[in-house]
C-alpha cells in the first residue's frame, strides 16, 4: 500500500481527535490516492480520500454497514454522468454535472438539479446499479424546504417532492442489490 506511514498516520489521528474507528480502502481507480474510511456512528460514517501528498479530500458520508467487517480491503471505483430526465438540468456552475458514483456494492449520488417536473423520474442509474427495494431521501432544496428522492428497484431516481429551483442529490446512498452484483 502506497503512503503507508501517512496513512497509518492519519488513521491514528482520527482515532485520537475523533474517537472513530478507521481503517484502510484502497480505491485503484484513484491512482496514487487511497483512501480511509472512518466510522462515526452506527449506520453511517465519512469516506475520506487521501492524496500521495497526505492532504485530505472529499470527505462522503457512507452507511457502516458498508465496511463493517472489513479491516482493509480493495474496491473498484466507477463515475457515470446522470441522464436527466422530464426537464430536470444540472444547476451547472461550481457545482458539476450530476453524478452516480459506484464503490464496489455502494453507489453515492452527487450533484444540484433544477427545473424539473415533479413528481416525476429525474434520473436513471446505469444497468446493475438498482437497490434491493425503493428507498427514500430526504433532499435539501431551495427556500430551506427538504424534498423527497426516491430511488427505485428498476434504478429510477424520482424526485417525489421540494422546490424545483435547485435540489441536492448529494446525500444519496445505497447498497445495490444482490442480484445487480
């Protein structure tokens, strides 16, 4: 493992400062970076991505049951642009285009839409990257009101309710289903 020192560095600083339990992923696909995931609570926790320099980046909030039982593991890494559907347009800007995001069986949404019908299909995940069953999100959205994300078993992504003058899909995360593997 790359940066070994400064991995083990930083996963003890976490431990210290933060009393999390963390340990190591290796993301390939991130070149020279890795990764270390930190527990914070049960159900959740912070992926943070780390650079051959050390300098941390992209903190994501990931479900625990995700890692629960790994001590270090590898994972595969794959970025897809999201289609967005019903007039649904990335909000664009410093904010980037809409993102699905897949690390190993988790995938993580990310990226602000806007103008969209509702409620209606906002997006559809690639092909093996549906959940087991429909999940709801709560979705931050203009004028302090949170919206609701659905994610469906056919991999549609449903914006349900919120303002359609900008709604966040970052916060979004799943395990894909067993069959989808």
């Amino acid at each position: 493992m790359k940066n070994s020192r400064k991995l083990q560095s930083l996963r003890r600083a976490l431990v210290a400062v933060s009393g999390l339990t963390a340990f190591a992923v290796v993301v390939p696909q991130l070149s020279a970076q890795e990764a270390v995931f930190a527990c914070a609570q049960p159900g959740s926790g912070i992926l943070y991505v780390v650079d051959e320099a050390g300098a941390c980046k992209s903190p994501k909030h990931i479900p625990l049951e995700w890692a629960a039982t790994a001590s270090e593991a590898s994972i595969e890494m794959h970025t897809e642009p999201l289609e967005l559907l019903n007039g649904w347009q990335s909000y664009g800007e410093a904010f980037g285009q809409p993102t699905a995001t897949r690390y190993g069986d988790l995938v993580v949404l990310e990226g602000l839409i806007r103008h969209g019908e509702m409620p209606a299909v906002a997006a559809q995940l690639p092909e093996g990257w549906a959940p087991a069953k429909k999940l709801l999100f709560g979705a931050p959205t203009w004028g302090d009101q949170l919206g609701r994300v659905d994610v469906l078993r056919d991999g549609s992504v449903k914006v349900v309710s919120g303002n359609d003058d900008w709604l966040s899909l970052s916060g979004v995360y799943f395990t894909v289903a067993p069959d989808e593997k």
